[in-house]
C-alpha cells in the first residue's frame, strides 16, 4: 500500500545519509548552519562511484596491456610524434598522430580526447578486441599506453590513409587520380576477407558495426585494412542476434539494426554490400542526390540492375578500362548484401566464395533495406508492408519520391523477384 512506501523511502534516504559517516555529522546544528551540507552528502556516493568506474576501466586498460606486453612509456611516444606535432587527423574520440618509434617502425597514435568518458570504454573495447586479432586485412595494433589522464593506443601507420578520403575527395577526382577498377575489386576481396575472419575465424567472433569507407585504411599496396574497432562487439557462436544500443552511420545501417536494435553478423554484411556500392558508383551514400523516385544509393542501383542498366551504374571514370563482366557481377553480389531482409542477405564466406569463382546462376536480389522503415516479411521472404517512422526518415527531392518508390513495391506480392525487379523499374520510369 502507497502509506508503507513513504516510511520505507524514508528509511532509505537516511541509509545512504548515514552509511560510511559518523552520526555527529548529522546533528540538527550542523545540518542547520549549513543548509547545502545534506545535498553534498547526499551526492558524494555517486561522485565516489563515478570516480572508481573511471579507475576501473583505467586499470582495465593496464591489465590488458600488461598481460600482451604491449606496453609503451608515455616518454617514448612523445618522442616518436616529437610532442604530438604530425597530426593526421582527428577521430571521434581525439587526434591520431603521426610517429617513428627508436625500432625504425613508423605508427600511428590515437591519443584519447580529454575527458571523454565514452571514448575510455571505446579505447578499452578495441584494445581488449585488437590485442587477439591477427589478419592481413583488419589493421595491426602495436601497443598501448595509460597514464593518469594520457589513454593512447599505437598502431601501425597504413600510409594511404583511408579509402574515404581517397574515393570521395574532390580534389583527388579533379587531378585524375582516382582508384582503377581492378584496386577497387582488390578492395572489395579484402574487407570481403577481413570481414570472413571477424566473424567466423577469430578467437570469438567478432562483430565491427561501423564498416564504411573511412573506416577502411589502405596501405602502400593499396592492400584494405579494417580499422577503428571501437564500436565493435564480440559474438557468441550460439546466439543468432543480439539486442544492442545502436550506434553507428545511418546510410551503412542495416533496418532491422537501426529501428530495433537486432545485431547480428548480418549488419557488418549490409554495411560491407553499401562500401561495394559505393566502390562501384564512385559516389557516397552520405550524399546520394535523389532521381528516378529513388532516395538513396543503393535504391537507385537496385533499379538499375532491375533494368539491366549495369553501366550506367558504374563510375564515369572507370567505364573505358573496367572489366564489364567483373563489375555486373560485384553489383549483383553487393545488392544481395543489401536485402531488406537479413535471413536471405549472404554471410561473409559465401561472399568471399562468390567473389573468388562466378557462379553459372546467382539468385535476383530483393529489395534493398532503408534505415528508418520497418518492415514484417511474408512466408515467401519477397514482400512485405512497410510503415514511414519517425527515427531515420529518408530524405526526397519532390513530393512524396521515396513514398510512393516504397509503396508500389511493396504492393506487389507472390510475384517472382526477377518479374518484381523488371515491373518496379518499367513503372517508375
């Protein structure tokens, strides 16, 4: 009953008052000559737990660095960077420096941002997943180093930076040096790999949640290495998905993550068939400019391969020299990694089966999944009703593109998905 809560609060306000403190410090003179003291008190025990989490991941930090001696002197990286001077760029949780340590290896240093709390988890997270991955695909993590407020993490320098920068920059397309097609499909086998390795051949699997373009570094030999683990989650074998906090980039999101928080292997598999897409089109899914009623990439390359339009898909850049044959069939593989459903989306290692020996018949993919609609899938896996929301709503250029895009698709049931493709694209346009 309500009555028997109210003294039983009470005596629970006065638990947390009194425990660890003397009972003088409760005298009605003291608590009345010093109004604000009560607040304190009652403050300090979740001060003091804040505090000790703090230290916790900090020794966590130690623990893991001491047990894989990896450890590096804060006096030794100061050295290398010359005092944290060659800045090559800024990550989400701080600045990541340029260095050469006395053994002649050059290394790159993330220095965690000042006071930033979640960036310790993040540190922490991909340290304890780093220091037990090994593959010529995922990026080598050297060392570590922790020292009171001083949390950095040293890796190997991967000397092209990342496959963003050099895909996507303006200044690299007007001085004509963009990535062939055959580096591209290099590309493309690699993350296909180190993705294989994550998921199936580490130690646990292991899963990224933020495969894109700029979390692709590419070494001397234009070799890809999977990086920034920070998000990253490991993955029971037994489990078929996860409930997770989402975090991540929304045009790499797969829609059963990003509305309802079901992580699974089959994420970093939507994510890596959008860096496909994108490696192909030689456009950022970020900055997709609507047409044909489409709102996004990965949208208007499925229309395109409904009409057999493979071409018109590909880089202007790319369409004298590239091998035809090798880019229909990426674009295929890439739009199964984008199926709105997870269950018939391709894991890793048939990816890397399909794209090591081209299959005599490959099936037609369903339509692609968008972050911000939700979806139920029929028996058949090729229909379904999908309902606008309010979280992630996809952005259109005229009245009601993506709407109506959506809606006469999903109108469509019991058809054939090849029939469904040449239907939907014959409609629109």
């Amino acid at each position: 009953m309500p009555w028997v809560l109210f003294p039983a609060s009470i005596l629970l306000f006065f638990f947390v008052l009194l425990r660890d403190r003397h009972l003088d410090d409760f005298h009605p003179s003291v608590i009345m000559s010093k109004p604000f003291k009560i607040l304190e008190m009652l403050k300090r025990p979740f001060v003091r737990r804040k505090n000790t989490e703090a230290k916790k991941e900090e020794e966590d930090l130690n623990v893991i660095a001491a047990k894989e001696e990896k450890v590096f002197r804060y006096e030794i990286l100061v050295s290398a960077t010359r005092n944290f001077k060659n800045k090559l760029g800024e990550g989400g949780f701080g600045p990541v420096f340029k260095g050469q340590l006395e053994d002649g290896r050059v290394v790159a240093v993330k220095k965690l941002g000042f006071g930033s709390r979640q960036g310790v988890r993040e540190f922490t997270n991909e340290a304890s997943l780093l220091s037990r991955v090994q593959h010529k695909n995922v990026v080598n993590l050297y060392g570590y180093c922790a020292r009171a407020n001083d949390k950095l993490l040293v890796y190997e320098y991967v000397s092209n930076g990342s496959l963003g920068k050099i895909l996507f920059s303006r200044q690299t397309k007007r001085e004509g040096t963009v990535l062939d097609w055959k580096k591209r499909f290099e590309v493309i086998v690699g993350v296909a790999r180190g993705l294989q390795y994550l998921h199936e051949d580490a130690h646990i699997p292991i899963i990224h949640r933020g495969i894109k373009a700029s979390n692709i570094l590419l070494d001397e030999r234009w070799c890809p290495k999977i990086a920034d683990f920070g998000m990253a989650r490991l993955f029971l074998e037994d489990l078929t998905h996860v409930n997770t906090r989402v975090v991540g980039t929304n045009c790499y999101m797969a829609p059963e993550y990003a509305m309802h928080g079901l992580l699974s292997s089959k994420v970093d598999v939507f994510s890596f068939g959008v860096v496909m897409i994108e490696l192909i089109t030689g456009q950022k899914s970020s900055e997709f400019i609507a047409r044909c009623n489409c709102s996004t990439l990965i949208e208007w390359a499925w229309l395109l391969h409904c009409k057999r339009q493979w071409m018109e898909m590909l880089d202007p850049a790319l369409r004298s020299k590239a091998d035809v044959d090798q880019v229909v069939h990426c674009a295929h593989v890439g739009l199964l990694c984008v199926q709105s459903d997870p269950k018939v989306r391709p894991n890793m290692r048939r990816v890397v089966m399909l794209l090591s020996k081209k299959p005599s018949a490959l099936e037609e993919p369903i339509r692609p999944g968008v972050s911000g609609y939700r979806y139920r899938v029929t028996a058949d896996g090729l229909s379904g009703t999908w309902r606008n929301t309010t979280v992630g709503e996809p952005s259109t250029s005229s009245s009601g593109a993506a709407t109506s895009f959506w809606s006469m698709v999903s109108n469509v049931n019991s058809t054939s998905t090849s029939s469904l493709c040449l239907a939907t694209s014959s409609s629109i346009l």
